[in-house]
C-alpha cells in the first residue's frame, strides 16, 4: 500500500489587480467567475503542487522548496498558466507583481505541501490515459503536431471510493480572450467541476501538459490584438472542459503499484538576439508604426520599453530544473517554460513508455516559450516576439529545447531508479 494525501487551498485575490497573460489587455480584473486555488498531491514523501495562476517563477519555487518538511528534490511546482489570473512572477510579462498577492501565493504553496502530507492515507492507485477529446489544436499550423491523450491518476481509498484524480491536457487554457476580466481558470474549472459533480468526493487536481503552441483554435497574435472573437466565452470553455472530463470519466484504469520515487536536474540553456537592428533604430521603427497604426498603441509601448530597459541585458546561459515523479508505475516528467508538442512527442517517442506517463510544462519556473530547432524557420510571435513581453533580453537560443527533451529523459529514468517501494 501507499500514503496518499491532498489539499486545496483559494488563492482567488480581490478585483483590481491587473491580470497576466495578453499583451492586448490593459485593464484590471473587475470580478470573479470561479476560485482560483493551489491544489496539492503528496505521496509518501514526493509532492507535485498546482496553482492557477500563469506561472511560479524559479525563486518562489526554490523558497517553497526550502520551507517544505519534504525533501526539495522530492517537490515540483507547477501553473495551470491560466490567463485569467493575476500577474504571479516578478519582471515577467510587462506587468508589476502585487506582493500581497505574491506573499499569499506562496505560503498558499507552502501550506498545501504540509497539508496534504499530513491528511496521507493508504490508497490504491489507478493509471491510464484518456481518450483524446478533440479540442487541441496547434496554433502555429494546421496540420501540426498536439501531445493527444489524457493521462490520469486515480487515488482510491481502501474501500474502493475514488479520493482524488491528477488529469492533464497539452492545450493552453485560453478559450476565454484578452477581453475576459474576471477571475477564472478557463477550461480547467469547468473540468473539474464536471468531475466533481460525477466524483462529488474527490478532489480533481489538473496539471497542464506542453502546450506552447497549441490552443482551442486562434492564433497567439490574437493576444495582441482587440479583435475578440465571440466564440471566446464560459460557453465554449464549460464545452472544452466536459469534453475533457468525459475522457477522464470513460478511461480505462488499471491498478498500479506502491513505488514512490522522485528526481530533478537542473539545465544550462542560452540566449540568442534574433533582433538585427540596435535598439535606437527598432525604437524609431516602432513610434513611426504608432502613429500610422494607433490601435497598436499599447503592444508597441511594450516593444518600445524593452528596446530601451530590456534588449540584451541579462542574457547570460541560465540554469532551469526539470523534475520526475514516479508513482507506483506511473510517471510524471515535468519541465519548465513553454514546451511545444514536439517536443512531449519526442520524449514520448524515444521513451516508448507503456505506462501512464504525464509531460507537464510550466514547471518551478516560466520564463517564455522555448522551441524546438524546427521551429525556428516558421518564425511568428513564439519565435520572434514573445521573449519581450516575457521580459527576456532575447530569445531563447535554438536547441533549447532539444536539451530539455534530454533532462525529461533523464528524470523519468533516475525517478525509477531512485523509486522505493511502500510497506
């Protein structure tokens, strides 16, 4: 047998704030339409913890790590990278962090470690993946690649009662557009609540898996844009989100076993300025757009701050932490960043796992999008113009991706390796 535990804890902070995800959006949230929480998984001494938030950046997570009872390699933070919340990470995505929120998501962080290690129970755990729904689609091409497929967990008590789930899905929940103000975690709500109306008892935890470049269906250059399109609603994301719970709910499980293992590695990736003019003269570019193009005016104030502050500047080779769970045969490689499906296809591919295996991105940091070396010919905003708004000084360096591919390789194998099994 195995000790299970889990937590949810409300994080939803007060109307006012500003929200993080659209560089279109300009204005502060001005209501809630669901809680955003952090929800908790942790099994025998290994953690994997959810926020609905855009991202944890790298020294949240090191702090929580370290305030954590349970050993820091044995912990992975991750986002649900919902656009409806607020800004969570410091000098990310052109907006200023509010530090009582800041504080407050990481003691929620915190917290829910602790209290789900000590609500641990024997459980049974259940494995499999979902069938794929149908709602992904890869934004940058039409025929292009989507890590298809739902994996799950199921934590059963020992009288057979489901306790808990740990469900994902590599598409970005971004149904609702940059003119949603209100609270929400998208499409991932309404999962969970259509799960917790079949499973009234348990607590649904949904991590999401590599979904840089995939979405429901609009280009990411729509986040730059005022031009909302009227599918973008809570309609269509309760739509997207019980499409996902019914593959949960119809997937065929089998019971795993009582392993509990865990790793981490950490990855130095580089910079490269795909920018080829200096910033004077991007910085001229860009005004003289302003004025022939005023419905521009708020993206292009953006490029123009970080040509002047940003470009360049603090673009040494950075370290990155990739981690593997590994739960009773099930795995969990996680990654940082936004990873594109081809990559999740190339570990998957190299793996050739035949258990449940779960890709997530996102992971105990989110600095921008990071592409596979085929990408980079196609250019477009994840290539080109995303590290800005992100706040980096240029783009992340081609073969990024490709190393981290090698680190979720790595984590999944040493996590078995490192695996013990439960009395």
């Amino acid at each position: 047998m195995i000790k299970a535990g889990f937590s949810i804890i409300e994080i939803t902070p007060p109307s006012g704030l500003y929200m993080a995800g659209y560089a279109a959006r300009n204005s502060p949230a001005n209501g809630k339409k669901d809680s955003l929480t952090v929800r908790a998984i942790v099994v025998e001494k290994t953690a994997l913890v959810v926020a609905d938030v855009i991202g944890i950046d790298s020294e949240m997570s090191a702090k929580v790590r370290k305030k954590s009872i349970l050993p820091d390699q044995a912990i992975t933070i991750t986002a649900t990278h919902t656009h409806g919340g607020p800004t969570s990470m410091k000098d990310r995505l052109n907006s200023e962090v509010n530090f009582k929120f800041y504080n407050k998501l990481e003691k929620a962080l915190t917290d829910s470690i602790k209290i789900a290690y000590e609500n641990r129970t024997y459980v049974k755990l259940y494995g499999g993946v979902g069938i794929e729904p149908g709602v992904a689609k890869n934004r940058r091409k039409t025929t292009g690649l989507v890590d298809k497929g739902v994996p799950v967990i199921r934590f059963d008590d020992l009288k057979g009662n489901p306790k808990a789930f740990l469900i994902s899905y590599a598409c970005h929940p971004v149904v609702l557009g940059a003119n949603n103000l209100l609270w929400t975690s998208d499409y991932i709500h309404f999962c969970r609540k259509k799960l917790k109306e079949l499973y009234p008892k348990v607590t649904v935890v949904f991590a999401t898996g590599c979904a840089g470049d995939v979405n429901t269906g609009h280009s990411a250059e729509s986040s730059l844009s005022n031009d909302f399109k009227s599918n973008r609603t809570f309609s269509e994301a309760k739509k997207v989100g019980n499409k996902i719970a019914k593959s949960v709910y119809n997937t065929k499980l089998k019971l795993l076993g009582n392993n509990c293992g865990s790793s981490e590695t950490f990855t130095k990736l580089s910079f490269a300025q795909t920018e080829v003019e200096k910033p004077k003269v991007l910085i001229q570019k860009w005004l003289n757009e302003l004025k022939k193009n005023p419905s521009k005016n708020h993206i292009l104030k953006i490029w123009i701050n970080w040509a002047e502050n940003i470009m360049g500047k603090k673009n040494s080779p950075k370290l990155f932490r990739s981690t593997g769970l590994y739960w009773g045969g099930a795995s969990i490689i996680s990654l940082p960043g936004e990873i594109f499906a081809e990559s999740a296809l190339s570990i998957r591919n190299i793996l050739k796992c035949p258990d449940t295996l779960f890709i997530l991105g996102y992971a105990d940091d989110n600095p921008g999008y990071i592409p596979p070396l085929s990408e980079f010919k196609f250019g477009g905003y994840e290539i080109e113009e995303a590290h800005r708004f992100y706040g980096l000084g240029a783009t992340f360096a081609p073969g990024s991706a490709e190393l981290l591919e090698k680190s979720g390789r790595l984590v999944f194998y040493s996590a078995r390796i490192n695996s013990t099994k439960s009395n």
